[in-house]
C-alpha cells in the first residue's frame, strides 16, 4: 500500500471564525437543539453581564416568525468607535474576532459569564444571517453579517432616544440539526437569570403562536426557592438565606426544607447553571454537614443514637440554591458545567458554617426540625443500607441474578435490546407471547404500586413491586444509580390507554424521575401507546388510537358491516394483535420522555403525587382540555 504523505500542506490553519464552523461543538456543546438554544444564551449573557455592571435592567427575547432571535437591552451598548490595533470598528471586532470583548481587561466588567470572549462571534460564525443594531449617542449605529463575515460597513440608520443593543440572528441550518427554537426550552434559562439578578426584567415573546412571559423577581434567590417548594408541605415558612464578599468573591445561598426526602439543590457560577456542581457546591455542602452535626451535638440530640447524620441524611428534603459571582472564574471547558476555583470552596464553607450556627442560634424551632430530620435521615440510611443488602442476597437467589416474572432476552448487547414493563399479568402473558425474544424482554408489574414521592428510600428498596424493577435493569438506584450498566437501551412503560393506566404511568415516571433520573435524561424511558378500537369490514381491518380516529375509520368503511371492537386493556389483546401494533418497531407509536426543564417536571410531580390536593385540582382543570379520557 502506497504510503500517505504528511508534509506541511497537510497543515491547515483555520483563520478568523473558521475554526467555529469547523468544529462548533468545542463552542456550544454541539449542534443538537441543546447548541442551538446555546446561540441565544451566549447573546442574552452579554446583556446580563452588562447588568451585572449596574448598566441595564431590561432584557426583550423574541422568537421571530421568519425563525430568527431579537435579543435588546437597553445597557450602553458595544462601543463602535475605531478599534486603535484593529482599525475596523470595534463593534466588527467584537462580531467577528475571537476571544475579543470587554471580559479581558478586568475594568469593563467586575464580573462576568462569557469570560472567554467567543460568546457573540460565535454566535455570529453560526448564522447564516445576523444584523445588530446598537442605540448609542442618539444614533441608531448598524452592522449586517453572514456566517460570521460582514456584508455591510458599521453605519448610522437612524436616530433614537434608546439606549443599548440589539442582536437579531438566524441560526445556519446547514450546521444545526434543528433551527426550531424551543419557547419552553429557553423560558428554564430566562427564570434562572431573572431569579439571579434581583430586579432585573426579563420578557420573552413568541411571535409564531403569541406565548409571552415576563420574568421578575425582586426577592432574587429566596424567591427562586420558593418557587421551587411551591405545593411542597414546608418545615418553616421563610428561606434562610445568606450572603457575603470575601477576597472579591460575591456569594449568596437560600435554604428551606420540606417534609419530603428528595434533594434539590441548584449552583450557579456568574450566572451559569453548574450542572456537575464544583468548589462553591462542594463547599456548601461541608459546611451544612458541619453545622447541622455540631447543633446536634450541642443539643445533645444523639445521646442515644447509635448513627451519625451524614451528608445526604442532612440533605433530606433540601431546596437550596448556590449562587457566586466572581472575578477570574475557572470552569470545565466553554460549556462551563463545573465550576474548579480552588479558593472558592474554602471561602464558601468558613461563611455559611459561620452564618448557619447564627441561625441556628436565633431559630431553634427551625433548627431543631432540620436536625431531627437529618437524624430521621440517617436512620433511614441505615435502613436502606440493610434493604440494598437484601436487595442483593434476593438477586443471588433469583435465577441469573434476575427476577422471576422478567422474561429476558437472548442477546447481551444493551444497545441493542428494550424491556417492556407492562400493567398486569394477562398482558404481561400477551408480551411475552408476542415479542421478538431477541432483543425484547417482559417485566410484568402486578398491584398497587408505590407512590415514590411519599416514600423514603428504604422503603423503596423494601417495596415488592419495586425490587423486580430495580434487579432487573441493573443499575442500582438514588446515589449508587450507574446508567452505564443499565442492561436495556429502551424502557418502554406499556400500561392499558385509560385512567388507570395513566395513572400506573405516572407513578413509575415520578419513581425514575426520583431514585433514577439519568434514564430520562440519556434518554432511555419511553410509552407505549396502544390501540384503544380495532375497526374490521371483511378482511380489512384498522387499529385507532382515539374516537375521533375511530369514527374516521367508520366514515371511510362505511358503516355498514363495519365491526368495533374496544380494547378496554392490553390483556383483551391477542399475542399478534400486541405485536401487530404495540411491540412491532417497524409499525408502534413510542413516545419519548423528555425533561427539557428538570424545575417544571419537579413541580409537576409535586403536584400530582403529592400530598396537597388543592394543587393537584387546579392543575388537573387547568390542564383538562389537553387530555382526553375514553369512558
């Protein structure tokens, strides 16, 4: 074989924004609708940053009908006078040069979230077109792009009394994936951001359907806590919340507990959601096991107590957000998910210990239930330690390590196979009849099953409808859930297409959400939608999902001789009908499960598994007209 040659001209050298087309994953994260909404993220962070600065206290999103984003704010706008090295202006540098921006000079911006400087350019790079207008001196000042290269001179268009910056782009459909942005996807972002900056005023507008928010929150993170323990019963009304300034670091922190056991804590670095956490989360955390255990401890409330509260004891039933804002932040890369300032963690944990033992001191109702919950938690973790070993000597005696009732599949290749879990033994019996055991497997689910939101985790692992569960995906579950060893690429929930079945649905989505929420979040869980009438004339046949179908199908038969047959459940159905319609992966209705805003899919579940009825009821009439129930 002829050797390839590898000179200097297999060198190449991608110059101005060139790199960021080539390679827009290394910018954005990829081009999937998560990088797409990165685009109006990275724009929108400008005009934060120029909040931050005490410049601007509005912000306008619109989702146009052409498909392209108008972000406006009304800060000083980006300066547009000639650039001294650059000789073009310097709204053209910050458009269209990497690492260019007012982030570098530590004198423009105290702090900052786009503190690599590619946030706009990029931005710019990844449209196919880009206009901004800047409102500055009584001028309107524009500039036109495409793909990241100018197609007009920086020129005055008008004149105005308005001050700040206009941004209107439309993404490249030739890099993305999808250019369909979400109005729900970027309401999560516009919240957070409006929760964050006390006062601030955030406005979203969707021109394609009318949908409108405006977000607005003069209590800042106190009142982004209560929003999320909203229809949660809480331990004590108001949040505790702690601020401070150390070393140049800005910190806040808000508290309160409700009388679940999840934990819901949210950390922000300059406004951006560290989603894998880092040294401000990992310093809180200390510091809250320090002072919850020390109050025990002075309180002489383990006297007797032969366990100690650990982290996650002292946790249970936490919302909580973290937020700092600081000077020179270091993270994991431009996506920015974990935040790795070694200072920070020291800074936070000496602070908050400090604040929280104050607290404590001047709330000795509210700190006596936190510990004794914290010390209920540990008990409980003691529990479940002792359940998870049962869980494991049960699954040595099941057969293959693997409940009874599963009837598995033949290949080994977790990429390659789906388990059924299905409502009832009758339809289990139909699956397992009717699926390719090559790479389908049946888990019957039989009972009533357990309400995971009222539930503690020993008494999950306790649970005999649960257990078959958890044995046969394999991955364990709450903090020892690894879905990397999840044994079935695709959990399909296929329960009968009525209340009831909702109903089954629901409380195995709100256990995976709980105690195994990464098999939502990769993508992993789906529904099954089943048939609810089979329409037969002669040897034609038709299977429909709702009356409107079936009556459809009858006006296209004709009514005469037409047979319709109502599948009150999965187990009426014959083992080729489950397969014809349900199983088959050429003809099945799958839908997937998806958690674009983990905030609103808690409430949620909140609400609806909750212990508060009065929620529950409004959401239910609120929301009645986008469901329908077949009687």
């Amino acid at each position: 074989m002829e050797e390839s040659k590898y000179t200097a001209g297999n060198i190449k050298v991608l110059k101005g924004l060139e790199a960021v087309r080539k390679r827009p994953a290394m910018y954005i994260g990829g081009t999937s609708e998560r990088g797409l909404h990165h685009l109006v993220y990275e724009v929108v962070d400008n005009s934060i940053d120029e909040a931050l600065g005490g410049y601007c206290d509005k912000i306008e999103v619109t989702i146009r009908q052409d498909g392209s984003v108008a972000v406006e704010d009304n800060g000083r706008g980006i300066p547009v006078e000639m650039h001294k090295t650059e000789k073009v202006p310097a709204l053209q540098v910050v458009m269209t040069v990497l690492h260019a921006g007012g982030k570098f000079d530590n004198k423009s911006y105290k702090v900052s979230g786009g503190l690599h400087g590619v946030g706009v350019s990029v931005v710019n790079a990844l449209s196919s077109k880009l206009e901004v207008e800047v409102y500055k001196d009584k001028k309107i000042y524009y500039q036109s792009y495409s793909r990241g290269i100018p197609t007009s001179e920086v020129k005055v268009i008008g004149k105005t009394d308005k001050r700040g910056t206009k941004t209107t782009f439309i993404p490249d459909e030739t890099i993305f994936e999808t250019v369909n942005f979400s109005f729900d996807y970027l309401s999560v972002r516009l919240r957070e951001l409006a929760f964050l900056n006390r006062g601030i005023r955030i406005a979203l507008l969707d021109e394609r359907n009318g949908k409108q928010h405006e977000f607005h929150y003069d209590g800042g993170i106190v009142s982004f806590v209560k929003y999320l323990n909203e229809n949660k019963k809480l331990l004590f009304e108001e949040p505790v919340y702690i601020e401070g300034t150390r070393d140049g670091t800005e910190f806040e922190v808000s508290i309160q507990y409700n009388e679940g056991f999840q934990e819901i804590i949210y950390s922000f670095a300059n406004n951006i959601n560290t989603i894998e956490g880092g040294t401000h989360l990992s310093g809180f955390k200390s510091a809250l096991t320090r002072a919850v255990n020390a109050y025990i401890k002075n309180a002489g409330m383990l006297k007797n107590e032969k366990v100690t509260p650990g982290g996650s004891d002292v946790r249970e039933g936490i919302t909580a957000v973290v937020s700092v804002k600081l000077s020179d932040p270091q993270f994991e890369g431009q996506t920015k998910t974990k935040l790795q300032n070694s200072d920070i963690e020291g800074i936070i944990n000496s602070v908050v210990y400090e604040k929280l033992m104050e607290y404590f001191e001047e709330h000795p109702s509210e700190a006596r239930n936190i510990a004794q919950k914290a010390i209920i938690g540990a008990r409980s973790r003691e529990a479940a330690r002792k359940a998870r070993e049962l869980t494991r000597r049960k699954s040595v005696l099941e057969s293959g390590n693997l409940p009874g009732k599963l009837a598995d599949c033949s290949i080994q290749d977790p990429t390659q196979t789906e388990i059924f879990l299905v409502e009832g033994d009758s339809a289990g019996g139909s699956a397992k009849m009717g699926r390719d055991r090559t790479f389908q497997a049946v888990l019957p689910l039989w009972g009533k099953m357990l309400n995971t939101e009222k539930a503690r985790i020993d008494k999950v692992l306790n649970n005999d409808k649960i257990q078959p569960i958890i044995l046969a995906l394999g991955a364990g579950i709450g903090e020892e859930f690894d879905v990397t060893k999840l044994r079935y690429n695709r959990i399909i929930i296929m329960a009968d297409a009525d209340v009831d079945g909702q109903h089954i649905a629901t409380l195995l989505l709100t256990f995976f959400f709980r105690y195994m929420r990464p098999l939502i979040e990769y993508g992993h869980v789906y529904i099954a939608r089943p048939p609810l009438f089979l329409v037969r004339k002669g040897k034609g046949k038709k299977y429909v999902y709702s009356n409107q179908e079936r009556d459809e199908a009858l006006k296209e038969m004709g009514a005469k001789g037409v047979a319709v047959q109502r599948y009150k459940g999965l187990g009426e159905m014959n083992a080729d009908q489950l397969w014809e319609t349900t199983l088959d992966p050429e003809k099945r209705i799958l839908t997937a499960v998806k958690i674009e805003d983990a905030i609103e899919a808690d409430r949620i579940f909140t609400i609806l598994m909750g212990d508060e009825v009065e929620p529950r009821r409004e959401f239910i009439e609120l929301n009645a007209q986008y469901v329908t129930v077949d009687v």
